[in-house]
C-alpha cells in the first residue's frame, strides 16, 4: 500500500528507471485483479511510457472490472454537463426520493461503484465495479432514473471464472474469440418490410455512408413479432457517422424508412415523417 500512494508531485518528470519487485508484482496483480487501486499509482510514470500504460488499463478493464448496463429506455439523453459519476449519482438519488425507493441494496451500489458513465451512442448507463464479483452482487438491481426504473443487466458471462482458472482467459469468449471492447453506435431502421430489394438498399446504404456497418434483421419470427420490420446498422465508432447526422427518415421510392437513433429510443417518434411528439 504504501508503494502504491507513494507520490513525486503532480507533473513530476524524471528519467525511466527499472521496477522494483514489489512494483513489478503490484503491476501483475492490477492486470489480474488480486490488486486493488482507484487509479494507476504514480510509480507507472518512472516505469512506462503512455502507451504501455493505457495497455495496462485496457487489460484491466477486459478481465478484472465488472460492468453493469442500464439501458434508458424512454429517458431523455443526458446533457453533457450531468455526465460525470457524481452528477449520475445525484440524478439516480432524487429520482429514488422522488420515486419512494429506499432500497439499501440501491445505495450499496452507489457506494461500491467505480466509475458510472453514460454512453451517448447506446442511450445507456455504465456502472462499472473494481471486480466483476462485485458486480454481480448488483445484477437485476432495478434502478430508478426521472422518468421510471432500469434493471442493471450484467455485461459479462457469470460463471466464467471458476477457483484456479486463469484470469487472462477472460479476454476471451467461449469459442476462443476475442471480446471486443470498443465502442459501437447502433442506429435502427424502420419500416423496412420484405418486399424491399434489400440487396439495393444495402448497396445504396454502402454508397452514402462513408463508414464500414454490420446491417442485421431484428425480426424474432412467429406470429407475435412486433420487429418484422425493423434493421439493425452498428457502426465501429463512438458516435454518429457524419452522413447520417440530423437524419430522421429515407424516402425509399414510394416508401419511408424511419431512422431511430439512440436518443430516440422509447420517445414518441413517428413512423411516417420520423418527428416526435405524433406516433404513428
């Protein structure tokens, strides 16, 4: 403990020096999770340079971090300046008053997390823990936001670390893939039904937008299905490509495709003109 709040001063530079043995097996127990730090300690800087540390932070939030998602379903987009963990913590709190909720496991959660952060291109909440274990003490945990309540679903596979099993083997998943940790903005196409040349709109799609996307159905099938006409874009990137910004609709020939982005998701939007405040 001490090795790790030792300091030199804020912007203290000095020349790369070789680790110690305890700083060496500090660094191997953060990337395994069998040390725990709020932040990497100031030692990394006479060790390291930038690059090799995000590479330690990385690892340690593929395989050592828990991750709880809430998805804000019918919530209005968070601004900017109410983004930070204390400003989401303060909103998830008078939401609790506001909606009578005196959970106790509410505020073990607010107390244990690590880090909350909002994701702009998912429309979702992150809660992120020091330990995946810790995250699952919360999964299912419903969480009151203004408009109504969220459940907190778990983003890794529960089970996965068995006593004994190496901790690096959770980078991967079960068929040996890798799990891609970056971001990804995922808008929804509406009314696109199946006597549309999918092949040409696909290709039109390509033409337009600049960014490589993973074009997907939502169709569940079965006589129940209420996505028969939705499609799925997820683009590699943190947010919206620049071609479809501002974008509510596509006049295909005779037809309107409705262009739901994250914000819309749950909000009154309508399906002829793709404005809100008139659900058609």
């Amino acid at each position: 403990r001490q090795v790790c709040k030792k300091t030199y001063g804020k912007h203290s530079k000095g020349a790369f020096r070789e680790g110690t043995e305890d700083e060496w097996r500090i660094v191997q127990g953060l990337v395994e999770g069998t040390v725990i730090c709020r932040r990497l300690p100031q030692f990394f800087n006479r060790l390291m340079r930038t690059e090799d540390k995000l590479r330690i932070m990385g690892t340690v939030r593929a395989q050592v971090e828990g991750l709880l998602i809430m998805d804000l379903d019918g919530e209005l987009p968070v601004k900017e300046a109410f983004q930070s963990t204390k400003s989401l913590q303060e909103s998830i709190s008078i939401a609790a008053m506001n909606h009578s909720t005196n959970n106790q496991q509410l505020w073990g959660l607010l107390a244990a997390v690590k880090t909350i952060s909002y994701n702009a291109a998912k429309h979702e909440i992150h809660f992120y823990f020091f330990t995946r274990e810790a995250a699952c003490r919360f999964d299912g945990l419903e969480v009151p936001f203004p408009r109504t309540k969220h459940k907190l679903v778990n983003a890794h596979p529960v089970g996965r670390r068995t006593p004994g099993a190496n901790v690096w083997d959770l980078q991967y998943e079960e068929d040996g893939a890798l799990i891609s940790t970056a971001s990804e903005y995922v808008v929804i196409l509406r009314n696109v039904t199946r006597n549309m040349d999918l092949g040409r709109l696909h290709a039109f799609l390509k033409h337009v937008l600049r960014a490589p996307f993973v074009f997907e159905d939502l169709d569940r099938s079965g006589p129940q299905s209420s996505t028969s006409t939705a499609w799925e874009m997820s683009f590699a990137m943190d947010g919206c490509p620049r071609e479809l910004e501002g974008i509510t609709r596509i006049v295909w020939f005779t037809s309107v495709i409705v262009v739901q982005h994250p914000s819309m998701r749950g909000r009154q939007q309508c399906l002829r003109c793709g404005r809100l405040g008139h659900p058609m």
